[in-house]
C-alpha cells in the first residue's frame, strides 16, 4: 500500500455513501457521456480526489471502470435483445461498431456476433441440463444456512458486473424463516499473520429481510476467531452493483477461511468481481467482535453504576 493509504481511506469512509451512489449514478446512465469532471460534480468533491479515490477502491481508473461497465451491459444486450450490433455500440457511446468490435474483443477474447451466438448456445444447453439435474452447484461453490432447500443458488450470464457471469443466491416459494448462504472455504495458509481485505460487488432485488458478503477466520479447534457477516452494516430493498469491503485479520493459529453471501428471507443477491488482497494494518478490520472496542478491565461488577449518575 502507499504511504498516503490512511488519507485515501479516510477520504473513502467520508464519501463511502456518495461512491455508493455513483456507482449507482453510473450504471442509469451508461448509454450518456460520462465524464470525470460529471462523476465528480455528481459526487461534490475535485476532480483530483475523485480520481484517487476511485482508483484506490476500485483498482482501475474511472474510464476503465464505465469502459467495463460498458462493454459488459452490452454483453447483456447482446442476449437478451435482438438488436443490431451497431445500435448496441452506438446506445454505449462507441463512436463506431469497429471501436467496439476492437474493444469488445479485448475483453471477452470473441467478436460481438460470435459471443452472442456461442452463450446463447451455451445458456440453451445449461438450462436443457437443468432440466434434467435437480441441483446444479456453480463450481466451487456450496449452499448451506438454516434452511438451504427454501433456497437456490446458481450462475447468471445476463445480470453482470463484470465479464460472462454472476453468481446468485435467491428465495424459492415462500419462507418460513431463517437464511441461506453461497460460500466455500480454503486453506488459510497462505495469508496466515497478515490482514485480508475480501471485496465484491453486491446486487440485489426485492430483498425484505437482508442480505451481505461475510468472511469467518477459524482456527484448529474450529473456533472462529474472526468473523463479519455486514449483519451492522445490511443491504436490502433493490440496489444496483455496489462494492463491499469485509477486512480481517488471520491469526498464526488460524486454519481455515470461509467467505459468500448469505440471504435472510425473500429476495435475491448477486454477487461478482470477489477478490481477496492483503492490506496494511492501517486499514481497520471489520470484525464483529473487534477487540479494540472491548474495556480494557470489566465494569460495572455490583450493578449499581446507573445510580451513581443518577
């Protein structure tokens, strides 16, 4: 991390909601100009700042970021409408099909045509599969929870944040209660002493109870000994793609790392763009029980120190 992170993230935490908004901002007006000066106008701070921020948090320059964002709701276009090429291109600021043929190509490997008729091919044959296979799991990945039958996960290719899929976790039928999650677990090894940063980018529609990633540290004795599920910090209702931060540290004793989304009542959540980074331990962790916010020494051991201020 830079000498300056503790400056970027403190620029974060002030405008942590209104980067939230304009992402939101960004998303309904793609098919606009879009510019830095917009963007930071939009959010009330310079141009220099919004640039840096961005940056920081996202991993790539704005450009880059509504360029993707671009090109990957043009993917989904290229789906589920039948819409000439040139006008996709065209509806996305492209000055030309070539420019985006060039572009669209560079990031999904394939022509526009040829991608539209390969997933189509591709998004048939999974759902003829599905037909006959009652669970088909995303690779990897695993549903578990307090009632993971009144739930469903799966991969999306044409609700995106980025590149050829999403993967999804939604209510199925009515709920009774209780709360599902897509996760999956690994080793710990490798970032074992260290503080990890997981991030992704979080949709979600119709959500009435509330939903968000987590990430559980555990130990030998399958202790967790560090966990934070956003429980203080939910998401529900219907939101575009935001990015969520959960930061951990991973103790020498630790032994396993679990990490998804997990969705409590009706609703459904997508989540794409995870990615996992070490950080400074100047970037603060996000753990529920953080011992930071502990009293050095018990209190109030009679009871009685509400009558003292009375």
């Amino acid at each position: 991390m830079k000498a300056d992170e503790r400056e970027v993230r403190n620029l974060y935490t002030l405008h942590r909601e209104d980067l939230h908004r304009t992402l939101s901002f960004i998303d309904n007006h793609l098919k606009e100009e879009l510019t830095l000066e917009i963007i930071s106008l939009n959010m009330a701070i310079s141009q220099f700042h919004c640039h840096r921020l961005f940056h920081a948090y996202s991993g790539m320059t704005l450009a880059s970021y509504i360029r993707i964002r671009r090109l990957t709701n043009a993917a989904s276009e290229l789906l589920t409408t039948d819409q000439r090429i040139l006008d996709i291109a065209l509806d996305y600021q492209f000055e030309s099909q070539e420019a985006f043929t060039r572009a669209f190509k560079k990031m999904y490997h394939m022509t526009p045509g040829k991608y539209r008729t390969f997933m189509s091919k591709l998004i048939y044959m999974r759902e003829r599969i599905k037909m006959n296979v009652k669970t088909k799991e995303p690779i990897g990945w695993m549903l578990t929870g307090s009632h993971p039958t009144d739930y469903e996960m799966g991969v999306d290719f044409k609700t995106v944040h980025q590149g050829k899929a999403s993967g999804y976790l939604r209510s199925a039928g009515e709920i009774a209660g209780g709360f599902a999650t897509m996760m999956q677990t690994f080793k710990a090894d490798t970032y074992r002493g260290q503080r990890l940063q997981l991030s992704g980018f979080v949709k979600t529609t119709d959500v009435d109870g509330w939903c968000g990633l987590w990430m559980r540290i555990d130990s030998k004795e399958q202790d967790a000994i560090q966990f934070d599920n956003m429980s203080n910090r939910p998401i529900d209702g219907s939101t575009e793609w935001t990015r969520y931060d959960i930061v951990l540290d991973v103790p020498q004793n630790s032994t396993t790392i679990s990490f998804g989304t997990l969705l409590n009542g009706k609703g459904q959540v997508w989540i794409d763009s995870l990615r996992f980074e070490t950080v400074s331990d100047r970037i603060p962790t996000t753990n529920l029980e953080d011992i930071e916010n502990l009293p050095d020494q018990p209190v109030n051991l009679s009871f009685e120190e509400i009558l003292e201020l009375e």
